[in-house]
C-alpha cells in the first residue's frame, strides 16, 4: 500500500490522515503560510479522532502539493455561474459552488451543469442567514431541509456544507456532521463581496494562496440586505477576476481539485468557527 508522505503529503490508496487543529491566526497569518508545515504549529502531534474534531471547520489542508481549491458562494446566479463555468471549461480548472437552495430552486438547469461538468455542488444554506440567528436544533433542521432540497433538485448527494458567514455553534457542527456533511471554511478571501477593480480582488486573492489553501470568491451577493450605507453592491466582472487567477495560478505551477477532493485526499486542517458577520 503506498504510504502518504509523513505530514505533508496525498494518502493515495488509503484513507487520508485525520485532520489537525491549529489556531486561525496560523491560517490566516501575513505572508501566508508555508503549505505541510501546519503540524509544527498543531495543539497536539497526537492523532485526533473524528469524534474530537467534527465541531470544527476544516480551512484547508496540510500539504507541499501544490494544489488549491476555488470555491464560490451564494449562487448559482443566471449570469455570472455561466459565465464562470465557461471560463472553468475553457481552462480545464474546477471548482466548487457553494450555493443557496433558494437559488438553485431558481436555476436548477445551472446547477445541474455544475455538476455536469465535473464541478462539485454543496450547501450554503437555505438563504443567507447565519446560524447564531437559530437555536441549535432549529439550525440543524435548516441545514437538513436545505439539503434535501437541493438533492432533490439536482438528484445528487451533497458531502460538503459552508455555514454562512462561516458561523456556527459546536453543537450545530456536531448535528451537521450526522446529516454527511463536511463543514467547510475558507483560508482566503477576496473580500469580492463589495465593489472594486478586478485587478484589485484578483490581487487579494492570490495573496492568500499556498499550497492546500481554500479561497472563497462569490458568483453572487446572498445578503444584499446587509449593504452599508458606504459600501457599493458587486458590479465587477466575475470572469475577468477568475480569468486572472487562473493565469497566475498556472504561472505558479498549482492546479485546481474540488473541495471535497482536496480535504478527501490531504490531511484537513482545522480551526475554531469564524466570527466575521459580513465576509461569505
């Protein structure tokens, strides 16, 4: 059987290793971090078993590989999703899209396609409401209903979950982990879910990036209702921002896999739940 490198490497033909927890400020640090070295900065060298760490997210995953998984929220949308499947298409990149059942209830035919084309669909939620809005068994109940949902509609399981806003509760996490969902966060973000210049939100994005990062980027707005009075709704273009990651993603030798394949095939790295109200 082949072994997966120790700490930093794929597990090929086994099970990948159980996930490590770090604190987020090893994630989220500037520069960014060295990707296969989050277990010098783990709370244990020891192995933790799934039941310990299934309160938490996984952020990214702990490799030298270079690999990085695009993820996108609050769609699908009937004019961006397209246009940056397209794009995937044309580049031979995946990714994964977290979306809204309300959404998908709107265009299914675009979810489908996301699927089609060798993407990975998962769960956002209903709509954009944050789980600490919901007592824990009415936000488990949510999430369930969501899910079956979008199941439905598509006719394929979802494995993967993004709590909006990446909040929730441990008791949540816990019931959201008996429902076969993996909850997910994000490493990275290009904060494109107000206004700016492509460049700009390209930039940003690509200054997170190392290797087994997750970078959240958005096909849509979920929470337009939570507009500051100085901040302006997204009207850049998606694609172009896609297009220019792409190229230096390539430039930089990394490929793209979904977000289950990456924390499927890596070790998971893992933090306590994000509080940001206004990022996802």
């Amino acid at each position: 059987m082949a072994e997966s490198r120790q700490g930093a490497g794929r597990a090929t033909t086994r099970r990948p290793p159980r996930g490590i927890v770090v604190r987020r400020r090893d994630i989220e640090s500037t520069p960014p971090p060295v990707g296969g070295r989050f277990a010098e900065v783990a709370y244990t060298r020891l192995p933790l078993p799934r039941l310990a760490t299934r309160a938490l997210g996984t952020f990214c995953v702990n490799t030298t590989d270079r690999v990085v998984s695009i993820t996108y929220d609050d769609g699908p949308h009937p004019e961006h999703t397209p246009r940056l499947l397209d794009l995937l298409a044309s580049r031979g990149a995946t990714a994964t899209f977290f979306a809204l059942a309300r959404q998908v209830r709107a265009h299914p035919e675009i979810a489908r396609r996301i699927l089609a084309e060798g993407h990975e669909l998962a769960l956002h939620g209903q709509d954009h409401r944050s789980l600490l809005t919901m007592g824990d068994t009415e936000a488990v109940r949510y999430v369930r209903d969501a899910k079956d949902e979008v199941e439905s509609l598509v006719s394929a399981p979802l494995v993967s979950f993004r709590p909006p806003y990446g909040a929730h509760t441990v008791r949540q996490a816990h019931g959201i982990a008996g429902l076969g969902l993996d909850v997910l966060i994000w490493s990275g973000d290009a904060f494109d879910w107000v206004d700016d210049e492509e460049t700009r939100i390209a930039d940003r994005a690509l200054s997170t990036v190392f290797p087994g990062s997750m970078l959240l980027l958005h096909d849509d707005r979920g929470d337009p209702e939570t507009l500051a009075e100085d901040e302006v709704f997204p009207d850049f273009d998606r694609a172009e921002v896609l297009g220019l990651v792409l190229d230096r993603l390539s430039a930089d030798g990394y490929r793209t896999m979904t977000a289950h394949e990456l924390v499927s095939g890596y070790q998971p790295v893992m933090s306590m739940a994000r509080e940001r109200m206004r990022t996802s």
